[in-house]
C-alpha cells in the first residue's frame, strides 16, 4: 500500500484572529446608521430653496450706508466692515441665516466694527449705483460674498472672499479689527 | 480605555518642544485677544486648532518609531488603542480651553466687559464638541498613513473641497457642492450649540453630520488597526 501524505498546512491570507483585535460591531453599526442619517438630512436640507432659509433669517445687523458708515468710524475709531454682498448668492445667503441673523454674533459686532452692507444689483438692475462701483473697484471685489475690514482714511485693509462659517467669519472679523487698527503695519493686498 | 495609554500619550506629547510650543501660542494667542476684543469671541473654535497639535500623528509616529509593535507585544487591544489615544487628546484639549475660557472670563469680568454663564458654557461645550469629533477624525487619518502625513491628507483634502466648492458654487453644480461641503464638514466637524441655551431650532442636520464623524472616524481607525499587519520589515 502506498504511503500517504501528510495533510499540507493550510495557508490562509485572511487578518490574523489574535488577542488584540476586536471588532464593535455596535459602533460600526452606529456609524453606518448615522451616516445614512446624515446623508438623508444633507440632502432634504439642500432642496430646501436658500431664499426660503435666508426669509426665514432676520438679518440683527444694524448696517449702515457706505457713507454713514465711514462718518461713524472716524467718530468712533473705530473699523468698518463692508460686506459685499448679492442677493442671489446662495453663501452670502447662508451667512446671513447663520451669522447675521444670530443675536450674540450681531452685538459683538457691532461692538467690533461699524458694519456696512454694500448691495450688488448689477444683475437685476444691469448697473450699479456710482458707489457701490467704486468700492467694488477700490477693495477688488470679484466674488460674493467679500468682507473688507477698513480703517477709515487709511489705505490698508483685510479682505477675505466666501462664506467660512459663522464662528470662521467671526474670528476673521475680530482678528482683522486687530491688524487694521492704526500702529500695527499691515501690508495692502496685492 | 487604558488609562495607562492615556498618560503615556499624554506625556509622549509634552515632550515635544515644538508641539508645546504651537499649543502655547494657541493658547496664549486667543486669549490675548479675547482680552483685547473685550469679548470671547476669538476662543471659538479654538479647540479645532489645539487638537490638530496634540493628535497628530497619534498612531502614524508610533507606526514610524516602531513603539506600535512593542505596545501590542503587550496585553492590549487594538481598539482599546485607538480609543485612549482619542480620549487622551479630545479630554485635554477640552480641559486646556476650559482653562482658557475661565482665564478669559475672569480677565473680561475684571476689565468690567459683561460675561455671561451660558455664553461661557456654550464655548466651552463647542470646543469639547469640537475636539472629541476632530480627535476622531484625526486619529482615524493618523491610522492610514505614517508619521504626520495625517496633518497632509487633512490640509490637502480640506483645501481641495474648498476649492471645489467655490467653483461649484459659481457654477451652480449642487451636488458637488454638497460633496465639497460633506468633505470640509467631515475634516472639520463643529457644533453650534446655540439651541442649548434658548437660541432657535435644534440643528438636526449638524447634530446628524457631528454625531456621524465622530463614530465614523473610530470605527474607521478601529477597523484599520485591526486589518493592519505590523512588522519591523514592513513599516
């Protein structure tokens, strides 16, 4: 009778079952869960038109026209702010609901800046007023929303394009009030 | 948890100079502003800067060192690992912010700028918040790749959804938008806990997506660590 082989050992490329590995199902379970939880209100949020989120926000901001506002910060030393903004821009939108529409973040910031809002109507309207131009024209505006913090009768200024969240936008607000005040050199944006 | 691994980790990380260094601007920095803005505003958000030193590189440097391989060589497990090094770091950014916010309030109180117990607590709970989901999703990012390439995945795949989301939002593509912003979210997830303490509606959909980073992050590492083969030869 011719001798058998001895049973090869099986080689396995599967992860090792040592001690060390254990695996929370609950927690992948967890995770899945609340991704499709996530996903599903990204998505109804989304359909939700911006108009109907931006009128269900009141804009708290007291702003003031370009004019005022430039009196108003020589009286007060203090900078302005100049939010360039349009109303079919679905971020300048979104930062009105979050941002100016919150009691806390409208009172630091009238404690912070004098807030000037300056309203592109080019699309609607075809044209701007002269002073919206010039400022857009002045500060390089090429994108909604921009916020530019000022110091009145200086040249140097801040200016930062798009939407980074409430609490983003807040402390760029409050960093930039810092930088522009007079005594501190900053350098004008190319 | 082991809290063995949690001080271990805790003192891994306050034996970097540099790292201390970053963490006392960070926290020195906010605060001196916070003083000068009359307001607490500047420490908003500070906890997403604080964990970014303090965990990065959590697992990817013990990879490149090697310690990983001499830490299993013990009787631990993996996921018990991974879930010390994330309290570790999201439990002392929230206890250094604590601290900053308590400074700040009392520096406020005594320059006689007004200062209120539910803004104190709401800045205090954002940041927690902040920590404990941005400790997850780095450690999860540290578990991929070795030593601090982490800190590049995050930075890289953070500015790239910002600029997919601008050119999406120029050219009215809203589904990447949404993607671009799925991904900015994840890679820095926050909280506004405003509903808290008597401002408006609960935000669902920011619960859901903090809420889901989180555990998605743990679970990612978790499972990352359980499948990765370590070797002196191969890491």
């Amino acid at each position: 009778m011719p001798p058998t082989d001895a049973p090869t050992p099986s080689v396995t490329t599967a992860p090792r079952e040592s001690s060390s590995r254990r695996d929370p199902r609950w927690l992948f379970v967890l995770a899945a869960l609340l991704l499709i939880a996530r996903i599903a209100a990204q998505v109804v949020e989304s359909r939700r038109p911006v108009a109907d989120v931006a009128a269900e926000a009141q804009d708290l901001v007291r702003w003031r026209t370009p004019a005022q506002g430039a009196a108003e910060a020589k009286a007060l030393a203090k900078p302005v702010l100049y939010d360039f903004t349009a109303e079919w821009c679905p971020p300048c939108q979104r930062m009105k609901a979050e941002l100016f529409s919150n009691p806390q973040s409208a009172q630091v910031l009238e404690q912070m800046v004098v807030p000037v809002r300056v309203m592109d109507r080019s699309r609607e309207d075809g044209q701007n007023i002269a002073v919206v131009d010039s400022l857009q024209r002045f500060y390089r505006v090429d994108a909604f929303p921009t916020l530019v913090v000022a110091w009145p009768e200086r040249e140097e200024y801040q200016s930062t394009s798009g939407y980074m969240g409430a609490e983003g936008t807040l402390q760029w607000i409050g960093q930039s009030a810092m930088k522009v005040r007079p005594g501190l050199s900053v350098p004008v944006r190319p | 948890m082991n809290p063995t691994l949690v001080l271990t980790f805790l003192r891994q990380r306050a034996t970097s100079p540099m790292r201390m260094i970053l963490m006392l601007m960070l926290f020195g920095g906010p605060l001196m502003l916070a003083v000068l803005t009359r307001s607490l505003t500047p420490l908003a958000g500070v906890a997403a800067q604080l964990v970014l030193v303090l965990v990065a590189g959590a697992i990817g440097q013990d990879v490149s060192s090697g310690v990983l391989q001499l830490t299993f060589a013990r009787p631990v497990s993996r996921p018990s690992y991974v879930i010390s090094r994330w309290l570790a770091a999201s439990l002392a950014t929230t206890a250094l912010v604590l601290v900053q916010v308590l400074l700040a309030s009392v520096a406020l109180i005594w320059r006689g700028a007004p200062v209120g117990a539910a803004e104190v607590a709401r800045i205090v709970l954002e940041n927690a918040a902040m920590a404990f989901a941005g400790a997850a999703v780095m450690i999860a990012l540290s578990s991929f790749v070795n030593g601090l390439g982490d800190l590049g995945i995050l930075f890289l795949g953070f500015f790239s959804a910002q600029i997919l989301g601008a050119i999406a939002g120029q050219m009215h593509w809203d589904v990447v938008a949404m993607l671009a912003r799925f991904v900015s979210d994840t890679l820095f997830p926050k909280i506004d806990l405003r509903w808290l303490f008597g401002g408006g509606a609960v935000p669902w959909a920011e619960l859901a997506a903090w809420s889901s980073t989180l555990t998605l992050g743990l679970a990612l590492a978790i499972w990352r660590m359980n499948h990765r083969e370590l070797s002196y030869a191969a890491d």
